[in-house]
C-alpha cells in the first residue's frame, strides 16, 4: 500500500520530479530524488538500466491517463487554475488506502440475508475474494469506511467501479492473447449498465498501474517493480494501450476497440512492416507478430509459407471475435458462428518455439486450434462464446 501511495504520488509530480523520484528512488535525508553519479563510467548494471528506464520510459502516456482519469488537468486547462482536480485525487488516495484491506481474513463480511447473494456468494457466506468483498462493503455498508463514505457520489461511483468484475486482463490484450469477446465483454456491459464513464475506466486503470507499480515497496529505491523487474516495452505497451480501451462503450463495439488495438499496434511496430494488412488472414498476421513479441519479419515469413490447411486454421480461429454479430473491418471471416478459442499460453510458446524455428511453432499451433475446433464444433448459436484451451505443458517444454 505505501509501495502504491508513493507510486501515485510521482505520477502527480511528474512535470517536476515524478519521473526522476520513479526511476531512482529518494534521497533518505533531502527527500528529493537520488540521482546517478553524473559519469557514466561509474555506473553500476542496476543504475545503467534505471537511466535507461527514465530515459526511455513514456512518462508522458502516464500523464495523459491521470488526465483522462480526471485526476490531473491538462495543461491549457491548468494554465490558470490548480493543476489536478482535487475530488478525484482525494478518491484515488481513499482508493488506495484500503484497497486491499479485506486481505485481512478477519476482516471479511457474510452476506447478509436481506441481500440474498453478492458475486456469486450466497446469504450466510463470508465473501473469501478481497474484491468481491470491499466492493460489498462500499455497495451496502459504505458508512464503515469514512474516507469512502465522505466522498462526493461521482467519485465514490469511480471507487466502486474498480471493485466491479470485470474480468480484464491486461496481459491478454497487450500480447493479442484473447479475443476481444472473452477480454472485453464484461467490461463493455459493466460499462453499458450505467455503473462507468471513460473517466472510470481511466481511473481504474490509474488504480491498477499504481498497484502493480507498488508491488516491491521499495519507495526510497523508485518503483523498482516497473524500472528493474518489468520489460520496459511491455511496460509501454501497457501504458499506451489504455487511451485505447477507455473508448469502450456505446460508441465502440469490443471488436472495434481491438481492432483499433491492432492496427496501433502495427502500425507503432520498429522496424516497420509497411501497411496495415487486409483481407484474408490480415487478422491472424497482427496477432501473431504480438503475441510473438518480436522476431516479426522471420514469423510472418513463416506464416506465408505454411501449407494451406494450416495457414487457413489460423486465419479463421484468430479471426474469430467471440462476441455475437460483430467481425473486422480489415478480415473477411465474416460467417458469424463459433465458439472463439484463447489459447492460455499461446504468446509464451510462440516467444520461446518461435525463436528456434517459427513455422514449426505456426504449424504446432494451427494444430492445437484444429483438435480445440474437433472439441467445440462451430455452431450458430456460439458467436458470443469464448472457450479457454491450456496449453501449459507446451509452453513450458
């Protein structure tokens, strides 16, 4: 918790000392940031790569998702004006401060009879999931929690949106791992029920990076989750990623917001690999070459050369959306059936088979999606399905 307080508090500050403080810790008796030695030569491993973090880290992404939050203003805004919005930072604070509390088991509440059930706990259970219970807590007895209770309604509706079941993964849409039916469904209703504005989904996103950010407490030695134990290019695919989901809603389908995704995605990719694809496989081609996670030209070279049975599979299975009378703009697979697979642990096997010899990896995994597919025949009553194929033991061969 202290981890995420002082992970938030750079952030606020990152147009002064934020990113400084962030990657290089603090200074115990100044409390301002521990810089580097100014030569270079007497750079340790650890401090090379935390100046590399600092100067390469996309601080000014981290920026724009505290504004989006509504928690800072932008700069023409700010201009004359204090500079962060102080309802909305008071509400990620109180956030912060008891998020995790109900990891305490004697803190844990029972749902109460007159309640009937709580997320799939029935009257008379105590609520053993730490989210699922705050989110209890704050829905039916906020008045236990003071700094929630005192909070204006819009920002305790922000509160409570970070506690609702989403069932987002990050990692799933930063390596184009899932379909954007089993990613981005419930999200999406959650969104449509009422219960979030973009400024909530930004908010809860802020609550998620500053969590994960704080996961090492190690405040006088910056946020040496993200600077040492984190790849920095996933770090900024995360980060850039946001402003793209928080468009979820009425105005974008989940297939369009992974489309989007997709296309930010290749079009973002170093060296550059020319126009976005379209057509046939223009689907399969974009996830692959993320999933991977590098060695790009060599896969998509692979995927060129596979036979056609194989090539086919993969084209249609990744092209499937999970999610009932949508498709791509860019692919042609547009007959609407399903069930649609996430291959659990399918980037890993491509990031570590992919490297040693990247059409066996397509071909081994064109297979997996075809015995998945003799398992779950195509039906058309299954286009909002997602099903969940493990492939633990090849991952980790």
């Amino acid at each position: 918790t202290m981890g995420a307080f002082f992970s938030f508090f750079w952030l606020m500050r990152l147009g002064l000392d934020g990113s400084d403080c962030f990657s290089f810790g603090l200074d115990e008796t100044s409390w301002g940031p521990r810089m580097p030695p100014s030569d270079p030569s007497l750079h340790s491993d650890e401090i090379k790569r935390r100046v590399a973090f600092q100067q390469n880290a996309n601080f000014s992404a981290m920026q724009k998702l505290l504004e989006d939050a509504g928690i800072l203003k932008s700069r023409v805004l700010a201009a004359s004006d204090s500079h962060h919005d102080p309802e909305r930072t008071l509400a990620m604070l109180s956030l912060t401060a008891y998020h995790d509390i109900m990891k305490v088991t004697a803190l844990l509440p029972t749902v109460q009879e007159h309640h009937g059930s709580w997320c799939g706990f029935k009257a008379g259970e105590v609520i053993d999931d730490h989210d699922a219970a705050l989110g209890y807590i704050l829905e039916k007895f906020p008045d236990i929690l003071p700094s929630f209770h005192g909070l204006p309604s819009a920002a305790q509706r922000s509160v409570r949106f970070t506690q609702c079941k989403m069932e987002y993964n990050m990692g799933w849409l930063v390596q184009a791992e899932a379909p954007p039916g089993a990613l981005l469904q419930t999200l999406r209703r959650v969104v449509l029920s009422g219960n979030a504005s973009h400024q909530d989904i930004a908010f809860y996103f802020v609550h998620w990076f500053t969590d994960l950010a704080g996961a090492v407490p190690t405040p006088l030695f910056g946020s040496e989750k993200f600077v040492l134990g984190f790849p920095l290019k996933v770090l900024t695919s995360f980060v850039q990623s946001f402003s793209i989901v928080k468009d979820l809603g009425s105005s974008q389908s989940e297939t369009q917001v992974y489309e989007n995704y997709l296309r930010w995605r290749w079009e973002t990719h170093k060296p550059p690999l020319g126009e976005v694809p379209h057509g046939p496989g223009a689907v399969a081609r974009i996830r692959l070459i993320v999933m991977a996670q590098g060695n790009s030209k060599l896969l998509l070279e692979a995927f060129q050369r596979l036979p056609d049975y194989d090539k086919v599979v993969l084209s249609e299975e990744l092209a499937r959306t999970g999610c009932e009378g949508q498709s791509y703009e860019i692919d042609t697979l547009k007959d609407g059936r399903g069930p649609a697979f996430l291959i659990y642990y399918g980037p890993a096997f491509l990031q570590k088979a992919g490297l040693l010899d990247p059409r066996g990896a397509l071909s081994v995994l064109a297979e997996i999606y075809r015995q998945a597919r003799a398992m779950w025949p195509l039906r058309g009553n299954g286009a909002g399905v997602n099903v969940i194929v493990r492939i633990d033991a090849l991952k980790a061969e």
